[in-house]
C-alpha cells in the first residue's frame, strides 16, 4: 500500500527539465569559446583573424565550428565582403547583445568571488591531504 502511494505520488520536475530550453541555454553559454566570443564581438566587429588573436588558446578548427554554431543560433552574424582574398566579419546579432549583460554579471561576480571559492578548494584540499 505504502509503495502504491509512493508511485502515485506527483513528482516535482527536476532543475534542468523545469523549463524546456534551460538545458540547452546552460550548455550553450556555458562554453568557454562562446563566452569567449560574445565578449570580443560585444567590443564591435571583428574580423576572423582578430577574433583569433583576442581570445586566443583556440584552434582553428574550434573558433571556426562555434562561430558557425553561434551563427545558426542566430547569436552571431557573419559578412562576407567580395574582395581577394575575401574579407570575412562577425558581429552580434540583436538576439546575442541580449547575452551580453548575463555574461558580464558572471565576469564580474568571477572577479569579487572567485578567490573565495580558491581558499574553499585549498581548505577542503588540505582536510583531504590530512585523511591521506
């Protein structure tokens, strides 16, 4: 009887699936290239080679695939000029301007705290040496 109840019972949604795009959001802004890009492109445009240069550490291969996811999310704009060799630039779209605030709250809340959560991760390591 006890088990029947229990399986009738309704269930609270779990975090991620509270919402139908919460997942996709996180994973999303939750990239270190993409957080990268939004940051570089809310300065301006840049072009492919600038961009490269700003954020720097990535490959080639990883810029150009999340610029082409970025654009296909409609964060992200690319303008491709006809000269020779072409001339390729990025910006944010009007939807990605909106990611700009959130990022930057983040960034800014990374540099008030983020040594708190260091001195967490030394403590909590130096308890853990003591065990050992």
């Amino acid at each position: 009887m006890y088990v029947a109840s229990i399986l009738n019972m309704p269930q609270s949604p779990k975090i991620l699936d509270s919402h139908p795009y919460l997942r996709q959001t996180l994973e999303l802004v939750s990239d270190k290239w993409v957080t990268a890009i939004i940051y570089v492109l809310s300065q301006g445009t840049k072009r492919y080679g600038e961009l490269n240069r700003e954020i720097g550490d990535v490959s080639q291969r990883m810029l150009t695939r999340t610029l082409r996811n970025l654009e296909r999310d409609g964060l992200v704009k690319r303008k491709v000029y006809s000269t020779n060799p072409p001339t390729v630039e990025y910006s944010l779209t009007s939807l990605g301007e909106t990611l700009v605030e959130p990022l930057r709250l983040l960034c800014q809340w990374s540099k008030e705290h983020f040594h708190e959560v260091e001195t967490a991760r030394e403590s909590k390591d130096n308890i853990m040496d003591d065990f050992l």
